[in-house]
C-alpha cells in the first residue's frame, strides 16, 4: 500500500513539472500575444519656403562709349546686395555676393533665400564697382547705396508675399539710378596738353532706398580724367547718380607742367537715370589766366601780284 501511495506522489510531482516546463517553453504550441498597434506618422510641416530672384539682363555701355547692349548682370556687374525685410521693416535676411573681396559664391544672375510665409520688402542692388551700402543698420529706413567713384548703380524694389510654397520670380529686371554724363570735344587740343579733367558738382553721393530719395550733395565733385594720348578728340564719360539736382560741370584741361591751361565752365546741367546728357563744344578757345596760348600761321599767301618788267 505505501509503495502505490509511493508511486502515485512521484507520477503527481513529474507531472506537475512537466507542465511548468511546457507553460515556459518559447517553443510551444501557445499563441503569442499581439504586436501593440503602429503609430500613424506625424506630417512633416515647413517652417521656410525657399524664394529665388532670376535677373533679366541690364543695359550697359559699350565700347567706352554710349551704344548700350543687353548683358547679364553676371558679366558686368561686380557686386550685388539682397536684403528682405518683414512688415515693420526690419531686416530677416541679407546677401552679398561681391566680387572685389572674392566673398560671392554662386552666380550673379540669380539670388536665393528660405523665408517664413509672410509678406516681405525685397531690395535688390547691383555695382561694378565697390560695396555699394553705405549703412549697415538693420531698418530699411536707414539702408543706403553709395557711389563715390563714378559707379555704374542699379536698384530694384520688390513687395513679395511668401505662401506655403516654393516660388520664383523670373526676369527680375534691376533699374539703372545712375546717368552718364558725356563730354566730346570737337576741337584738338595741342600737344603739350597731358589731360583733361571734367568734374560735376552738387552731385549727391548717397542714395535712401527707404525714401528712394539722394542726399550728402554738399561741396561734392565727381572727376573723370582722360589723358590727351587716348584720343585726339576727347570724349570724356563720367557716371553719378541721377537727382534732380542742377549741376554746374567744368572742363579743363592741364599741361604737361600740371598746371591748367584751358578751361569751361557749363552751369544748370541735369541728368536723368539711365540717359546720357551730352556736352559738345570746343576747348582751346578758352585759356586759363596767362597760360600759354597756341600760335599757327597760314602757309599760303592771300593773293599774288604780278609786276612785268
């Protein structure tokens, strides 16, 4: 009776561990609980939407003269300024691609940002010449261009509106605010003459673009300087920006000695932007104080008189 009480025990205990080990064991038949549910994925939102400004081309001069052609920005110009600025008229956004420091990168046909939607002042400016702003404060206000050194200035103002979309302007066309002022002598200028100097003043070195208005044209002289070897008759350009103001442009011309020798002086003159005003008259007919003056003589005799004899 003990032995088959016995017995049965052990059979309860082997059984009992047989189906622990199968409850535990990863490769039995129990059905494995389900994966937890995938999260939908999150829609990725744009904070910035990316703008591009595409240049159309520019007249430039030709030829150091005053035939003008089509050219892309990219092959005339030497600086260019793009600068957004929101609502209150604080700048968001500035470049400078400039090619007299060598800190441009990309081309200089094309400019292109990332902005917030919204609406934005866009100012464009280009030079072939040096860094054209003057003021580096961030209000629109108090941005301005200069042009000291005969500068050809261009200058656009846009008003863009930044949506949940990329955009693009194509044939942004960039509006020349300077003028060129041409001086053709008709006469040649003896040969002891070096140079000649033409010179405006009242000529504004400044230009607002928050008022688009010029200023600082107090006591101001832009000079352009030819030398008498280029060209027996002189054609002298010189560019500055265009206000309304009356201009009073001498013309002179130096010795070898550096002195002056011939000098005109040509008052209320006015420019316009991107026309040429055009002085043409005669130089030598105006000496300078006791400078000295040119003789000629005439070769061939008036009349002859015959006496027979």
């Amino acid at each position: 009776m003990n032995k088959i009480l016995l017995t049965a025990i052990v059979i309860g205990l082997l059984s009992a561990t047989s189906c622990s080990k199968s409850t535990n064991n990863p490769g039995s038949n129990q059905p494995e609980p389900p994966d937890p549910p995938q999260q939908p994925e999150q829609p990725v939102t744009k904070t910035k939407y990316g703008i591009t400004f595409k240049f159309s081309s520019i007249d430039v001069q030709a030829n150091g003269r005053v035939s003008y052609k089509e050219m892309l920005p990219s092959t005339y110009l030497k600086y260019v300024f793009y600068g957004a600025y929101d609502s209150s008229g604080t700048l968001v956004s500035k470049k400078e691609l400039d090619k007299v420091n060598g800190t441009y990168s990309g081309s200089f046909d094309a400019v292109s940002d990332s902005l917030k939607p919204g609406k934005y002042t866009v100012i464009l400016g280009g030079s072939n010449g040096t860094i054209l702003e003057e003021n580096t404060s961030s209000l629109l206000k108090f941005l301005q261009f200069s042009s000291k050194h005969s500068e050809d200035v261009f200058y656009k103002k846009m008003q863009v509106n930044v949506s949940a979309t990329d955009s693009t302007y194509n044939g942004v066309r960039l509006n020349r605010i300077t003028s060129l002022l041409e001086v053709k002598l008709t006469d040649t200028l003896p040969g002891f003459i070096s140079h000649v100097s033409v010179a405006i003043d009242n000529q504004p070195t400044i230009f607002n673009v928050g008022t688009e208005t010029f200023t600082n044209a107090d006591s101001v002289k832009n000079v352009a300087d030819y030398l008498q070897s280029q060209d027996p008759l002189l054609t002298v350009l010189l560019r500055c920006f265009a206000s309304d103001n009356k201009h009073t442009v001498t013309i002179t011309a130096y010795g070898n000695d550096g002195n002056p020798v011939f000098q005109k002086t040509i008052t209320n003159v006015t420019v316009s932007g991107n026309n040429t005003t055009q002085l043409t008259g005669t130089l030598s007919d105006a000496p300078v104080g006791l400078k000295p003056f040119v003789v000629t003589l005439d070769p061939d005799y008036d009349e002859t008189t015959t006496i027979e004899f």
